[in-house]
C-alpha cells in the first residue's frame, strides 16, 4: 500500500517512511508448470497444492524518514523479497507494507534499460517511469551524465556500453533524480574501487539530507558504513533489527559459527 500521507510512530516524535505488519511472501513451486494446471487455475478448479517456499514470513518492522538501514542475510534469506515489495515489483500475499513517498529503487544494475536505446533515451525512460516531470529529467540530465562519468556517451545506444558503463549509469540515475526513498540491492558489487568510494559517499550524502534509504549488501563494511540500523533475516524472518554495531557483530558471528 502506497501512502503520500505523513504518519508518525505510536510516540509523535518521527515521520515514518515505512512500515510492515505481518508481512509475508509464499512461493508455491511449479504452479504453472503444465497447461493443465494453468487452465484449470483459469477455470478456478481446486488441485492439489505444490510445495511452497516461505519466502517471508510473519515480518513486523517501522522505518523513520531519514534512516539509512542496512539488510543483511545469506542467499535466499529475505532480502530482495523484501526490496521488491517495497518498489512495488511484487505483492505480499499476507500482511501490508505501507510506504509513504516516492521510491526510487536500483535493484540490478541496468534494470529497465532498453539496450536499443541511448544512455540519454534510457535515463529519460527510467526518470519517466517513476513519474518524474519531464523538466526535472531534463534538468538533471547533465549530472546524471557527470556523476557516469559518460559524457562522450549519452548518445550511444546502451547495448554497446560495456557492464562498467552500464554501472555506472544506473548508479548515477539513481542519485541523481529525487526521492524520498532510495533502495540499493547489491549495486556496488560491479563497479572499481574509486567508483564505489564515490558511490557510498553519495549515498552518505542522501542520508545527511533526510532521505531515507535501504541499503543490501553482503559487505557488512559498507553497511557500518552507510547505515544506522540493521535487519537481519534468515529463512524469510526478520531475526534481529537494531542498531549497526550490535547487529552486524551478531551476524558475523553466526557466519563464523556455520563455517
């Protein structure tokens, strides 16, 4: 559920900016994996009911406008369930999440860029897709194009970018437009070293302004770095939520145990 509207958590004190309430995801396995299935589905006819995964599961969690917050876990924990709930590119099947502004998610690196398409066509696109005015595209065209470090390249069709490139102008999209919501999954794994440090200071530098932001990462470095609290989920439960020097020190220590 999507919300322009301010809310307040239980104390007064803080706006939120997102909020879960026995939120869940199930997966039931090879649901349409013949014809017959899928028609009788269509037709509304009960069958016999395929293994399921619960990929989240009973999940109860609030976020303050301004919080920067890392989500940490192993593959197949939670974490990118939970991200493309919040970007609205999948529904929960129990519970709600609210979020109250606009998000703006990078989720992979050159997701929804058209390859035919030029690096300005595409930043174009991607700005209209999330209901950005034309003007402000148009306005912040030349740093998305600075901060990418592409100018010599706008104008080049995408799939022509080599995946250093196509990096950095999803990174640089995604800072460059405004939100009051900003999700980075897994984003910097891809680009060089000197890129990244720009990134994370970028990102440091949305949440000194007030914008909240979520940030996934299996380098826990960068989530000391980035963030101020930290959800842990392990087999799609939230299993701790906290601050980041106590719940990243718990999670590492879980990682060493199962070695």
């Amino acid at each position: 559920m999507r919300s322009d509207r301010e809310q307040t958590h239980s104390n007064g004190a803080h706006p939120v900016a997102v909020s879960a309430a026995g939120l869940g995801k199930h997966y039931r396995l090879g649901q349409l994996r013949s014809l017959k299935q899928t028609t009788g589905r269509l037709l509304g006819q009960a069958g016999a009911a395929g293994p399921g995964v619960e990929a989240l599961d009973d999940v109860d969690f609030t976020v303050a406008r301004g919080e920067a917050i890392g989500i940490v876990g192993a593959n197949g924990s939670g974490k990118s369930t939970i991200v493309q709930i919040l970007a609205g590119t999948t529904l929960p099947t129990a519970g709600v999440m609210r979020v109250y502004g606009r998000v703006l998610p990078l989720l992979a690196v050159g997701l929804g860029f058209h390859p035919d398409l030029t690096g300005r066509e595409n930043v174009t696109l991607f700005g209209s897709s999330l209901g950005i005015p034309r003007r402000t595209i148009t306005e912040r065209m030349d740093a998305v194009t600075a901060f990418a470090e592409l100018q010599r390249h706008m104008d080049t069709p995408v799939k022509r970018f080599s995946s250093g490139m196509t990096a950095r102008l999803s990174f640089s999209v995604a800072v460059q437009f405004p939100a009051d919501i900003y999700v980075f999954d897994e984003v910097l794994a891809v680009v060089d070293g000197e890129f990244r440090d720009r990134c994370l200071k970028e990102i440091r530098h949305l949440h000194a302004q007030g914008r909240t932001v979520f940030f996934v990462s299996h380098s826990l470095n960068q989530v000391a770095e980035v963030c101020d609290r930290v959800m842990w989920f392990e087999r799609g439960a939230l299993k701790q939520i906290g601050p980041s020097d106590i719940v990243l020190p718990a999670y590492e220590r879980s990682l060493t145990h199962e070695r």
